[in-house]
C-alpha cells in the first residue's frame, strides 16, 4: 500500500512514464539523444524490498559548458551575425562609390550635375596628397578637440539637469520656462555673441559645439525619467530607498535607454553646429579646411573634407553605442520591433 501511494503521488505531481513490459512496441518510434533528457529513476519498495520501478521525466537539461555543441552552435551565430553585419556594410559603401565613379566618368546631368564633381579616384589622390604634410592630420585633431569638449559639458549638464527636472516638479517649474526660450535659437545663430562673450575664437567655437548637443540630451534625460513606471519608484520606497538611493539606482538606470538616444542625436548635432562655426569664425579644423577649399576651388578637397566629417561622425555615434551596449548590458541587442 505504502508502495502504491508514493507512485500515485509521482504520477499526479511530476508526470509519470512507466516503463514498457514489452520493449518492442515502441521500436518505430525515433529515440532522442541520450543528453537531451534528464531522467531519474525512482524506487518504490515496500518494507525495504522492491517491487516496483518506474521513471521520472524532467525537462531538457540544461547545456553551458564553453565545449559543449550549444555553445558552439551561440558562438556560430554570433560570427554569422558579425561577418553578415561587414558585409552588408560593405555593400553599402560599395554601390555609393559605384554611384558616385559612373555618374562622374559619364558627367551625368539630369537636373542634378555631375561635371564638376570629383571622381572617387581623384579624392583618392587628393588622400595621398594631403597627408605628405601634417596640416590635414592637424585640422582633424583640432576638431576632434573641440567636439570632445563641447560634447563632454553638453553630457554632463544635460544629463543632470534632465535628470532634475524630470524628477522634481518645482525644479522644472523654475528652469523650463527660460530653457524654452533659448531652445529654439539655433547654434549657428551664436556665432555672433559668441565671438563677443568669449575672449577666443576657440572658447566660442567650443561653447557653439555645447549649444548644439546640449538641448537635445537634455530634453531626451527629461524624458527618460518621465517615463519610468510608477511601480518601480513605489517598489523601491517599500523596501527602504531613500531620495538618493532612489536618484541614482532607479531613476537613472531606469533612463538610460532615454538618455543615450539623446547623445546620439547631440553627437550628430554637435558635428554639424561645430563644422559651421569652423566655416564661419574658424581658423583650423576640418570645417575651415573644406571652407577654405571651397575658396581656393579645389573639388577634391572639398570632397575630402566632407567625408572626412563623415567618417569623424560615424566614428563617435560607434563609440556612444559601444558605450550603450556596456553601461546596460540587460538590453537586448535587437529591438522588440526589429526583424532579421
């Protein structure tokens, strides 16, 4: 009886498989691997003596050693991911230079002219041309400088303010008003007052850099942390969070996807306001290099200037989505929206 009991209670609670007195019934059937399963074998006996035997199935046991095929099978992936991300790239860049060498060997002129328009392999040359001197080389270390800096206060102030006034109503009562007047006015409007503010050239072109990627992290911050849910904040409090706890190990976490939206944009804003403050007050940089091309009517250089700033800006939003990736492992690199 004792016997009988422990196997109803199996049956009922974990599903259970007795064994098969005849082993040739089910010979048809395909077997699974011997790893695929995890099986425990369970003894019932009566008084010691045993007098039935059955088997207990779990599920798939679970595989994670580095050696074993579904880490290879993760590992395979990943590299078909990667190699399927270059070559798609390169694809890419590969039909615009394409485009670009046959509108331009055949001066193409279909309302938009090609006549006057470098081919692929004169900027080429012009590479190889500007860097026998280190004033190109110049130019772009200058203007990396400067967008370090103006990106660098633009992150920190946007971030904290943002993250005040989302969080507090008073701080955004008192601030919002007077940043909602200087939102509008564009970076390159600046250029003016800020050769006047300012006692340098470089200070100004900086505080234009600042401008641009300023309101764009500081509204994204803001509403990061508008966003977050309630439930979240109310969790926190029941289990003893206070204010700061609650700032800088909720809030801010629970914004980051917010906030590194809005130093992607910044970034990209930040590139365009620095290189027309370098075209306008400039005197170095790669924005007073193409200007100065454009002066001299030298195509190719200002066509190298131009994907030079390119290269420059892809290289920084990289860096921000490395950047991403690190500080919040716990997304997903697909969106839920995204499709392969």
């Amino acid at each position: 009886m004792r016997a009988a009991s422990l196997l109803d209670v199996s049956r009922d609670r974990v599903g259970y498989v007795p064994d098969n007195p005849n082993p040739l019934a089910h010979a048809d059937e395909p077997l699974e691997a011997p790893a695929a399963r995890a099986t425990v074998t369970l003894l019932n006996s009566a008084e010691g003596q045993g007098t039935s035997r059955g088997t207990v199935v779990t599920e798939p046991a679970a595989v994670g050693s580095s050696g074993s095929p579904a880490g290879l099978r993760l590992l395979g992936a990943w590299v078909r991911d990667q190699m399927t991300g270059w070559i798609m790239a390169v694809i890419s860049i590969g039909s615009v230079l394409l485009a670009w060498h046959l509108a331009t060997h055949y001066r193409l002129d279909f309302y938009v002219r090609f006549g006057n328009i470098p081919s692929p392999a004169e900027v080429f040359a012009k590479v190889i041309e500007v860097n026998q001197s280190t004033t190109f080389v110049t130019n772009i270390g200058i203007s990396v400088r400067r967008i370090l800096y103006g990106f660098a206060i633009a992150a920190v102030l946007g971030i904290g303010l943002g993250l005040l006034i989302g969080r507090y109503r008073w701080f955004r009562q008192i601030s919002m008003p007077a940043l909602e007047v200087f939102r509008p006015i564009p970076a390159i409007a600046w250029v003016p007052m800020s050769i006047m503010l300012w006692p340098s050239n470089e200070v100004s072109i900086v505080f234009i850099t600042f401008l641009g990627a300023f309101f764009p992290i500081l509204l994204n911050s803001i509403h990061g942390v508008e966003a977050i849910d309630p439930v979240l904040l109310r969790a926190a409090r029941s289990l003893g969070a206070r204010e700061p706890t609650l700032l800088f190990e909720v809030v801010l976490p629970a914004a980051l996807p917010h906030i590194f939206t809005g130093l992607a944009v910044g970034m990209g804003v930040a590139w365009v306001s620095l290189i027309a403050a370098e075209m306008i007050s400039g005197q170095f940089g790669i924005g007073y290099f193409t200007w100065e091309a454009y002066s001299l009517i030298s195509y190719p250089e200002i066509a190298l200037g131009m994907i030079t700033i390119g290269i420059l800006g892809l290289l920084c939003s990289s860096a921000i989505r490395q950047a991403a990736r690190l500080a919040m492992p716990w997304q997903s690199s697909a969106s839920p929206g995204e499709r392969s």
